[in-house]
C-alpha cells in the first residue's frame, strides 16, 4: 500500500483533559499522533478469528446444514453469515484448538450422510457427525472473502494423513487425492494461507516438552509439502502466558534445511477476571474490583508480547519468523444452566473495551505479530456473535471489532502519551487511557482511544485536524450487553465532534471505546 503523506500531517497534537466528575482530579496529558512517522503495516490477519469445534461454536452458531428451517446459504445460516460479512472478517482458523489434535480430516469428505460419528472427547464428549469439514470450511472463508488458517493433527494423526490433507486441499496435480476432492465438488485447489503442526503441543496437544515438540517439528514439516504456487504460512505450535522456552527452543532447534519451513510461532494468552483456573470470575454481575483486575489481567499480555519478542529479535533479528497470538480473549465461568464444556459466556461492554486494549498492543508490535485470531467467533469465549435456535444477537466485542476495520492493512502511525492519567483501584494503577492510531488505506487517519476507568471522563482538545468523526461504543453499565429479548442494549453511536480552525473538543464517557477517523492529515 501507497501512503502519501502531506506536509500539514506532520505533527498532530492532541491535548487531553482527565476528569472526574466536574473536572475533579483534572489532568491534561497531551497525545502526539505522528502521521510523518509511518511504521509497519497493520496486517489485516491481525484481526482474525478462530472457529473451533467446540460446543455450538459450528453447529448451531454458524452451520446449521440444507435442510433447517433457519435461513441459510448452503448450509450456513444467513443471519450469522450477514454479520460476518459486515465485520469483513479477514482470517479464519479452523478445527482448534484442542480439537485438532483429535481431528481426522477424512472424517469430514464425502456425502454427509455416510461420514463417520466421532465423540468429541475435549469438549463435552458429544457426538460429532462430522458435517462440517474440509468443504465447508473453505466454502465459508470464500463466502466471506477470508483467508484460511487450518492447525492439523500432530497429536493423533500420522506425517502421512497430514501430508495427504495438504495435497487435497492445495493440489491440482491428476493424483487420486485430487481426483477424490473433484469428485466432492471442488475442482480447483484452495488457497491455503496457514498452517500449523499441532496445536498447545505443552498441553492437550500431548503434554511435550519444548525440545520433543521441536524434534517432531523438524519431522513432520519435513513432509508438509505443497505446490509453489500454494504454500500456506507454516506454524510451529509456542507458548502460553508468560513463557518463552517455546519460542527460544525452537528458533535453536528447527532446522534451516530446503524441506523444512517455520514462518511463525503460536503463542496462546487467555484473560481471567481472577487469574484462576478454578474460578476464574462471571461474565454478567460483576463489581468493579473485576472490572478492574479484567484490564489489569489483559494487559500483562503486552509484556509477555514483549519477552518472546526479545528472545525472537535476538536468535532471528531479520523477523522472517512471525510471533502469532492465535488464542485470545477472555475466558469466565460458563453461564449458568449451559453445558461446562461448550464454554459459553455472554460478552458485555468489559469485554469491547478489553478488545480494543488488545487491538492497540498488537498493533504496536506489528512488525512481529502479523497474525492473531480472537477466541473464538461464535457462541463460545469472547464471541462475536451469540445464537439461541433462530434467534442471533451480536455482541460489544463484535462491534469493538467493526470499529477497528478501517485498521486492516492500514499503516500504523505512533502515538505518544504524555503525562498518562491512572485509573487505581485498591491501591493498583493502570493506564486510564490507550491510544492507537494508523493511515488507513482510504487515506484517512484514524484513532482509537480506550478510555479504562469506571466512572470518569476524560475531556480531549484535537489539535491540527481536519475531522473528528467516528463512533463510540460505552454505557453507564460496566456489564451491559445484548440478550436475545433485548438485542440492542448496546451499540456504538455515531460521534461528530465541531472542528473549528483545525481544533475540536470532545469528552470520552469513562468506560468507552472511542474511534475517530481525523481526515486526510
Ligand atoms: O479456545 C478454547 C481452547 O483453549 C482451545 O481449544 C485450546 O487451544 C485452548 O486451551
């Protein structure tokens, strides 16, 4: 992408009032956004999402076959389907997660009627017919105009099953496999953009220590072979939360050799209101010590971020070898009455607003990490979407996501807080105010602001712009959100702030998510 950068771009100057209440506690800060300082490209990967087979994350919220009586296209219930396409989803990973290490490709080819029963032993134990697979997956990602991301099977599959799922789906050569995929209804390859071997190899994906996974790493991609013209983004399957022996080990042990690629390396972070596995916290009815500690929780992913980022400039300093963040999100106690294993929670303001805290650290280390999927799209974790039989609601997250599209493939520009307003809570302190900001590839210079605290304020004055137009996702309630009676409890409103003379005033509500497009700068 071409940016042309005018003269009057120079400098944005952007002066910040923090108050609570009537200008209590008052604070200016001043945010420069520097539009003559273009960094990396925001790849529009980054916005990705991650549809698993778990719970009514397929069945249900995105796949509901032919014959229902939900409306549908092929199979794929329109509703959603619209949706998504609105949200121009840039990037589809797909089986799993944990599912995929249990997954058999050929399970899922073939007329649907004759495919295989499996049980679906990670997540509820249910019956999976296996009606959503290879087909339909990228039938999906064409629908919506998205590029694939398929994790393959290192825990329970062989170098062989792989080899062959590669050659069905990337393939145009007259091999019997490609003959069989003809024969399923696609003639052409499909275009394969990732593809990773194995998934948490530290946990469900076989409990292995760094240096095992990377043995088989060298093996198994050895035999991950596609044509030229359709080679996917090759993944190593890393490290979770603070780790980084992931990244470290394999960067020392994968093999530079001409049949071996590794392109990226997965890192998994998940945020819990209390950081415990057992109880991690409700989705709904919480106080503000949990929307505090939500926040606090997410943002330590910037230094775990910044850890592998550290290991990985230091053993691959030409960054040929992306830091992908492929799981996401936050992670509550299931909602009550609903199955433990479909990981179903509803999604409030606290999660938009998580979201885009999220987004802003990503984009600024988005010369490593190119690519991150968000857990998971539909009816399971931090969802974009939620479903009830025909009903479909869409979530803050959702429109958290929306108001950050004019971010993809746009060009970063650095923002520099000064003097940076605190939100405390119970003698803790975190940033009240995140900021993040890119030429997009309309030209127009857009800012995302993150305004943290709970219940103050903050007034900005824009310097040197042309525009202060956008929209603003907020509300009085730290867990407002959207229910199937009720499905536009929140949605973001339009925002138009008077400039005059190149200057506008505006106030962000505490609790909010605030993106402005500035003009041509
Ligand atoms: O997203 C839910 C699960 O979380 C995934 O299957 C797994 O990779 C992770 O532990």
């Amino acid at each position: 992408m071409k940016v042309k950068l005018r003269p009057t771009s120079l400098l944005l100057l952007v002066t910040v009032l923090c108050s609570a209440g009537v200008f209590a506690r008052s604070q200016q800060v001043n945010i420069t956004v520097k539009a003559n300082e273009p960094g990396s490209i925001l790849n529009k990967d980054i916005y990705g999402q991650f549809m698993e087979h778990l719970g009514r994350g397929i069945y249900e919220g995105i796949w509901v076959g032919e014959g229902s009586s939900i409306p549908n296209k092929d199979g794929f219930r329109l509703d959603v389907l619209n949706a998504l396409k609105e949200l121009q989803v840039p990037l589809l990973r797909w089986p799993g997660g944990c599912f995929a290490d249990e997954y058999h490709w050929r399970d899922g080819i073939g007329p649907r009627e004759s495919r295989p029963k499996t049980v679906n032993s990670n997540w509820g134990g249910v019956i999976e017919d296996n009606a959503f697979g290879t087909h339909e997956f990228f039938a999906l990602a064409e629908l919506l105009g998205a590029d694939t991301y398929v994790n393959g099977n290192l825990g329970t599959g062989t170098p062989q099953e792989m080899a062959d799922w590669l050659q069905y789906i990337t393939s145009d050569a007259p091999t019997t496999l490609v003959q069989q995929r003809k024969a399923n209804g696609r003639d052409k390859p499909w275009k394969l953009t990732y593809f990773a071997i194995g998934n948490e190899a530290w946990g469900c994906g076989g409990n292995m220590t760094p240096e095992f996974y990377t043995h088989l790493y060298n093996q198994w991609a050895s035999f991950a072979k596609t044509p030229q013209d359709n080679q996917p983004i090759m993944i190593a399957s890393g490290g979770t939360d603070d780790s980084t022996i992931w990244a470290k080990t394999l960067l020392e042990g994968v093999k530079s050799s001409w049949n071996i690629r590794m392109d990226g390396i997965s890192h998994h972070y998940y945020t819990l209101p209390t950081g415990k596995w057992d109880v991690k916290g409700s989705a709904t009815g919480f106080a503000e010590d949990q929307w505090f500690s939500t926040l606090e929780q997410t943002l330590k992913i910037e230094d775990y971020i910044k850890a592998n980022v550290a290991v990985m400039d230091q053993l691959d300093p030409d960054k040929k070898v992306g830091l992908y963040v492929d799981e996401w999100g936050t992670w509550y106690d299931v909602d009550e009455g609903t199955n433990p294993g479909f990981l179903y929670q509803q999604n409030t303001l606290r999660d938009a607003i998580l979201a885009g805290l999220n987004i802003h650290i990503f984009n600024r280390y988005a010369d490593r990490v190119t690519m991150t999927n968000i857990a998971q799209m539909v009816n399971v974790l931090q969802a974009m979407i939620l479903t009830d039989k025909e009903k479909m609601v869409l979530t803050p997250t959702y429109y958290a996501f929306k108001m950050h599209t004019p971010f993809q493939d746009a060009r970063s520009v650095p923002v520099s807080l000064s003097n940076t307003p605190a939100y405390e809570f119970n003698n803790k302190s975190i940033p009240a105010l995140s900021a993040s900001a890119a030429i997009s590839q309309d030209g127009n210079t857009y800012l995302s602001l993150v305004n943290t605290q709970e219940d103050s304020a903050i007034t900005i004055n824009l310097l040197a712009i042309k525009q202060a137009t956008g929209w603003l996702l907020s509300s009085t309630k730290m867990d407002e959100h959207n229910t199937f009676a009720q499905p536009h409890n929140i949605e973001p409103t339009t925002f138009n702030a008077k400039v005059k003379n190149g200057k506008a005033s505006l106030t962000i509500p505490a609790k909010s998510l605030l993106v402005l497009n500035l003009g041509k700068l």
